[in-house]
C-alpha cells in the first residue's frame, strides 16, 4: 500500500471523530420556560446559565443606552435587560438570555436575565 493511501485511511476516522465532537458542541435548544422564582430562589445556581423565561411586561424603563423592563409570571418577577426596543406595558412576552447578577445593595444583590441578541 502506497504511503499516502495509509495517511489518507488513517485521517478519515479522525476527521469523523472531529466532526462528531464538533456538532456536539451546539447549544441544546430550551424546550420549556423556567419558572422565575426557580431562578430567584436560587440565583447562585443560575448565574451564567442560558434560559427561557415567559410572562407580562409590568414595568419598562430607559436612560439613554440602557434599557429595561420587568418580566412577571405567575411564581415571581425578573428585571430583563435588553438591547433591543422596549416593549409594551403589558405584553405577553418569552425572553431567551442568560442569568446574571445585577446590583447590590448593601447585602441585597439583584438577579437579572440580559435578554440573548438576534
């Protein structure tokens, strides 16, 4: 056998085996809504997490770049951060981002979720 015929059927089953690892790394897709007081309850376990979040507008707010609204469902309610435009005073709305620890006061630290771009 020709030395470039066994570099080539030596590459193929690694290349397969790359390639398997590769499209393992995709992010799952979240099938349901995490509860917000899951979140809140526990915010130490959800720090950097990916979730998906459902529920009514109840507040929304604005000062020059930053912008905010808070997302209530029916176990509790979140401050989402966004970029993008605001929404509505009551809308229903499912918010995909990632858990963050917003500000502290004193030793009172706020939880929030900065809402996925796109």
């Amino acid at each position: 056998m020709n030395p470039k015929n066994r570099l080539f059927i030596f590459l193929i089953p690694l290349l397969l085996i790359a390639a398997a690892g590769c499209a393992s790394n995709k992010p799952k897709p979240l099938a349901a809504a995490t509860p917000i007081a899951e979140i809140q309850s526990h915010p130490r376990n959800w720090v950097g997490k990916e979730v998906l979040i459902s529920g009514q507008v109840t507040e929304t707010f604005s000062v020059i770049v930053h912008k905010q609204f808070v997302l209530k469902d029916a176990t509790g309610e979140i401050t989402v951060v966004t970029s993008k435009p605001l929404p509505q005073k009551g809308e229903q709305l499912s918010i995909q981002g990632v858990v963050q620890e917003g500000l502290s006061f004193g030793s009172e630290t706020k939880t929030i979720v900065r809402e996925k771009e796109g």
